[in-house]
C-alpha cells in the first residue's frame, strides 16, 4: 500500500443477505490478484457460552489478532459481522492504527433472506431465524449512519457483489500498486 495506514471494511446486514460469501469471495479474488489482506469473521471473536459480551472480548481479541497482522506487514483488513456498521468506530478503535474504514451494508429483501435461511437452517429455528433476520434487517437500515453503503445482494452473483466490494474500498487490484507480492 502507499501509505501504512490500515483500511478496514466492515460487512454488515442481516442473517442470510451474504455477508460470510462474499467477504470469503473476496478473499479468493483479492488473493488471486496477490492483495495482501485479512479477513476476520467478527462472530467468532466472542462465541461462547454464557455469553461474554458485556466484557468487550470481541474487540479485545480484534485487538490482539489484528496487533499480529499489523506485525506482519498487514494493511487491509475484512470484518463482517451483523451489526458491525453500527460499531465502526469501537472497531476502528480496537484496530489500534487509526484505520481509513469503508462501511457496506448489505441488503436483500425477506423473500430472498428466508430462501437463504432455509437453505443452511435445519430443524424448528427456522422461523425464528426468519422473524429475527427481518427484524434485524429494519433495525439496521435504520440506524446505519449515512456514510454506510448500501450494496443489494438480490438475485446477485457472490462473485459480482464481492467485486463491487472491492471497487467501493478502492482496492482494486488492477489498479496501479495494489499487488503487494509480484
């Protein structure tokens, strides 16, 4: 990169919009064009059981894997998690680095959601996981602030909308100095 200042993109939106395919297509075309990049998947950063949530150990182990990336040389890193648009700057801060952050918020509408949810949920959850999906959905469009970028997942390719992604961050790696390993 140019300059050493970290570029964080956080991948929001409901259960089901896509959030987990395209930031893994992401990574499949930005390692392909040899952009150097992480990507961290927010909801394991606190899978436990009680929940731990009320202590921040999300943005503690944010903290701590991102301090070995940053070691590494590493400057660009994917986030996703659901309501990671509504928690840019306790992300950005966690990060430590003052990161340039580029918010997406994915969205699809309850139709193509519930095909989704139906296609990976099994079981008697299923409805639950609808109804909260769709509530989930309101709430973050509503309290998304204006600088988050909306990106419809709709009867879309993963490969396009991952695309389109990378394009909106700027990291487009046919652009001149995006390769980091040639």
């Amino acid at each position: 990169m140019p300059d050493s200042r970290s570029h964080l993109v956080v991948i929001g939106g409901r259960s089901g919009v896509g959030k987990t395919s395209v930031a893994a297509e992401m990574h499949e075309q930005l390692a392909a064009a040899k952009v150097q990049h992480a990507l961290i998947e927010g909801d394991a950063l606190d899978l436990a059981w009680p929940a731990p949530w009320e202590h921040g150990l999300a943005e503690r182990n944010l903290a701590a894997i991102w301090r070995n990336y940053r070691e590494l040389g590493y400057r660009r890193l994917i986030y996703t998690n659901t309501v990671s648009v509504l928690e840019i700057k306790t992300l950005a801060d966690a990060m430590g680095d003052d990161p340039q952050v580029t918010a997406i918020l994915l969205i699809c509408n309850d139709d193509t959601a519930a095909g989704r949810l139906s296609g990976r949920e099994i079981g008697s959850g299923l409805d639950t996981h609808i109804a909260r999906s769709s509530q989930r959905a309101q709430e973050l469009n509503q309290h998304a602030n204006e600088q988050v970028i909306r990106v419809a997942t709709d009867s879309r390719d993963v490969i396009d909308i991952a695309r389109e992604v990378i394009e909106i961050a700027g990291w487009n790696p046919t652009d001149e100095g995006q390769n980091d390993y040639e």
